[in-house]
C-alpha cells in the first residue's frame, strides 16, 4: 500500500481520537484502533516509516505508532 495513503489514513484516525480532552487517552485510543482495524502489514509500513522518518504524521499518531512496536 502507498505510504501516502497510509498517513492520511492514521491522521484521520488521530483527528477522531484526538477530540480527547486526556492525550494519552487519544494515543491509546489510536494504538488500539490500529490493532483492531489495520492488518499487519499496513501497520509494518507505519512503524517503519515512523521509525525512518514520521514526516507527515500527527504527533499523537507517531506516539501510538511507535507503541505498536513494543
């Protein structure tokens, strides 16, 4: 898949989730969604372009992101 639309689609996701008043709510929120919604390989291609770059991505997003590796 195009990381282009991968982006956009975890910002969407991020925007939803980010009405959160509690921050790391919103990430968790975010973590969560992407577990349950994404298949594994969409999620491989956020984390590694997370890791080498994140250029696009909400902040929230990459934090949630970057918990999907642990």
């Amino acid at each position: 898949m195009q990381i282009e639309k991968l982006i956009k689609m975890a910002n969407a996701i991020g925007e939803f989730f980010n009405a959160d008043p509690d921050k790391e709510a919103a990430v968790e929120s975010i973590k969560n969604h992407l577990l349950r919604a994404w298949e594994p390989r969409m999620r491989r291609e956020i984390i590694d372009y997370c890791r080498k770059d994140g250029n696009g991505l909400a902040e929230p997003v990459k934090q949630a992101v970057l918990k999907l590796e642990v």
